[in-house]
C-alpha cells in the first residue's frame, strides 16, 4: 500500500504485506476512506480475507477483526462510509452451496467497534452497487433467493433497520438499482409487474416510498437512467417506445411535494432507423450549475462505433455537444471528473497523418472552444491512456501511459503556481501539470 502528496520524497510505502501463496486475485481491495481512516479488506495466508484499517503510517496498518477465525476468508462487501462510521455487509455460507446469508455490520476501526447490526436470514444478498448513505442512515437493495428484492434502511442500530418496500420478480428479473441522493429524498430505479422499469423514489418511509411517473404507462418500462444532480435538479434519461430516442428529463429536488418531470430536450440519434444500434449513458459528471454525460453507440460488437461528449444547465438551448472523440475501446472506460467549474476527462485526437488515434488527458469549461487537449502526456503513434482520476484538496492524481508503455502516478494542480516547483514531480513520470485559471490559455 502506498501514499503520495503529489512530491517524489512523499510518495512512500506505507506498509508490505506478505506474498499470498495460491492465490489469483487481488489481495487488496475496497478501499474506503472514513474519516482519517482508510478502511480495505486483505487476505493473508494466516487470517484469509478480512477487515483491516490504515492511519496512513506502517504501525497504523492493522487487521480489525478476524470474523472468521483462522485462514477461511470473510465475504465482506460493500464497504459504505456512514456519517463517521464504516457499514458493511458480511456473507455467511455463500461458500457452502447453501443460500448464503447477508449480515450488516458497523466498525469504528476497532475490534470491540466492530459490530453486527442484523442477519438477514438465508438466501438474502446484497451487491456494491445497490447501496448508497443519506446522511448518517443507508439505504440498501436486498435480494432474496425467491427473485424479489427489497428495499432496506439503516441508522446502524437494529431498531433503525427497516424494510420500506418488497418488488416482486419480473420476467427480465432486473433488480432495483442506482441509487441517487437527491434533496431529502433517494431515487432509484426498480421494475415490477404492474409499471415495468420506472423512477421511484423514497424519503425513508414505508408510505414515502412511491412511483415518481410511469413515463411509458403499463408493464412495458422506459428504462430510466440516473445521472446527477444539477441546478438543484436531478437529472435522468428516458427512452422513447420505439427505443431510438433518448429524452433527457430533470425533476426537482426540494421546495415542492410531489415534483413533476419535465422533458429538457431529445438527444438527437445520427443512426436513427437502424434498430440494431443502441445507445446508453456511460459517465457523468457535475459542476453544480452544469451536468456533463457521455453518450455511447453500440453495434453489434462490446465496443462503441461512437463515443461523445455532452453538457446540459437543465434547458433545451444549453444542451450542447462539446466532443465526438471518446474512447471507441470496449476496454479502456471513459471516465468524466468535474473540479472548479471543469472537467477533465480522457479524449481521442488525431495524432499525426498516419492517422493514428491518441487517448489523452482533455479539459472543458462547458463551451465548444473551451474544451481541448490538456497535454499530451505520451508523444507520438501510443496512447498515454489516462484513468483512476482522483481529486485531494488542490490536486487531481491520475494513471497515465509513459514511454514504452509503462504507468505512471501523475498530478494535475489545480492552483494557478508558476514557475512549477521542482519538487512537484511525481516518482516514475516526467511531468506534472499545472492548470492556469479559469480564462487563461497557457502559451
């Protein structure tokens, strides 16, 4: 496990783990930061996988509690940080070929901190990408063996830990999923019998649990997509009946009751006709008055045949397409993070005649001409690639392509600093960047 404060001498090892003998996976993983705390699940050869939690230093790197004693691993996932605690969720028996069993448990990064808070019973799961916090309460998505899911809350008490509503299986079997905290409300989508794949919401109770609109009425479904709040407004796409057509919508947030959608605009489809070319949101970002979102076309294959950038301030005429040149790889995901009104995000360019395609870093401000190439980090016919873009404070660290293709830990400095100081290179890359204020283009 490593640590960087952006300088060569501040880029150490905070602590070696042994190697793990007969094993294929990853030993680390889950970081999840709590605090000044960094929690993340290890397997060792003595404890298998289990909880451990860092300060940041060698003797502040320690196992939390081995749950299940000796080398057997615990299935240990979702990490959620809670207000100042850390949830999450044990299964028990998975491994048996039994129905496993969902546990919820809280940890203050101590072993007698470290508590269950409920057992769900067998044949109950729960996924990493169904659970999201509100606050100091988490909302999470059960499944049960039988094909019904369950809507869940929790304070981290096992009085606070209710069940909000049941959805019954349907014939596609898809489960309630991407969870938004919007205002005072959580919005997800879920799909039952009666209105298809629709936009719900709750505000933690049983009876403010509730079916935002059936955009497509019947058991047919629209197939919502969440994006991001912006404006005060919770942005989402829905797709037309015929299914060539995404219509971008936002919904209030706060200051009324039951808020009505409203249609922003329709995404225009230069493959309208051809049925067989799907498109989907793939990435989205906000800068809280702007919501940036990425549009992907798919043929037949796992890769894009087109892939662009676009922004919205929640009005037809402030939807604007800003880039066509994202990445067309079925492996290299586009990932969009805004910082200080902006945007940085991995982009195509046409590097030399030969007609090679770059991937590197880009930058926009929201406009047309204010989005452009922030460095090319990797000269010449190779991609730099660039990923795991990450803010701290001031910063933005990043993975990035370098030379002959090996990676390296890169910086972008947000504060306008010149000249850049010597001791801000990163160990293993050539440069760092330092990004110019807003309005100001660097020579």
């Amino acid at each position: 496990m490593w640590k960087s404060d952006s300088t060569g001498a501040g880029t150490v090892v905070v602590a070696e783990f042994p190697p793990l003998s007969g094993s294929w996976g990853s030993p680390l993983s889950s970081l999840t930061p709590v605090g000044r705390q960094l929690f993340f699940t290890l397997e060792d050869d003595a404890h298998g996988r289990e909880l451990w939690v860092s300060d940041g230093t060698g003797g502040g790197t320690r196992l939390v509690a081995d749950l299940t004693p000796g080398p057997g691993n615990s299935a240990l996932e979702p990490l959620v940080a809670v207000g100042g605690r850390l949830f999450f969720f044990r299964t028990v028996g998975a491994d048996t070929g039994q129905p496993g069993r969902a546990e919820l448990w809280t940890s203050d990064g101590t072993a007698t901190g470290t508590v269950r808070v409920r057992d769900f019973g067998p044949g109950t799961s729960a996924r990493s990408d169904r659970v999201i916090a509100r606050g100091g309460t988490l909302f999470f998505i059960l499944a049960l063996s039988d094909g019904t899911y369950e809507l869940w809350k929790s304070d981290g008490s096992g009085a606070g830990t209710l069940r909000l509503r049941s959805f019954e299986s349907t014939p596609l079997g898809s489960a309630p999923e991407s969870l938004r905290v919007a205002g005072r409300f959580v919005y997800f989508i879920a799909d039952e019998p009666a209105h298809g794949n629709e936009l719900w919401r709750t505000d933690g109770t049983v009876a403010g649990t509730e079916l935002v609109e059936d955009f497509t009425p019947g058991p047919a479904g629209s197939f919502p997509r969440l994006l991001d709040v912006a404006r005060g407004r919770l942005f989402f796409t829905v797709r037309d009946p015929g299914g060539s057509v995404e219509r971008l919508f936002s919904v209030r947030v706060g200051g009324c009751g039951h808020c009505e959608p409203t249609l922003v605009t329709s995404l225009p489809n230069p493959f309208a006709g051809r049925l067989e070319v799907s498109s989907f949101i793939t990435a989205f970002a906000t800068t809280g008055d702007k919501l940036f979102f990425s549009q992907a076309f798919f043929y037949t294959g796992p890769a894009p045949i087109r892939h662009q950038l676009w922004v919205t301030d929640g009005t037809e005429s402030g939807t604007t397409l800003l880039h066509q040149g994202l990445s067309l790889s079925d492996e290299f995901t586009t990932e969009l993070l805004a910082v200080d009104g902006l945007l940085l995000f991995p982009a195509n360019f046409p590097a030399n005649p030969g007609g090679f395609v770059n991937t590197e870093p880009w930058v926009s401000d929201g406009t047309v001409r204010g989005t452009r190439l922030l460095q090319e980090l990797n000269p010449g016919p190779l991609s730099s690639m660039p990923y795991a873009f990450t803010r701290v404070n001031d910063r933005v660290f990043f993975i990035a392509g370098h030379g002959d293709q090996t990676y390296a830990l890169w910086v972008v400095y947000l504060r306008y600093q010149r000249p850049c100081p010597d001791e801000s290179l990163i160990t293993g890359a050539s440069l760092t960047y330092t990004m110019p204020p807003r309005g100001v283009r660097p020579p």
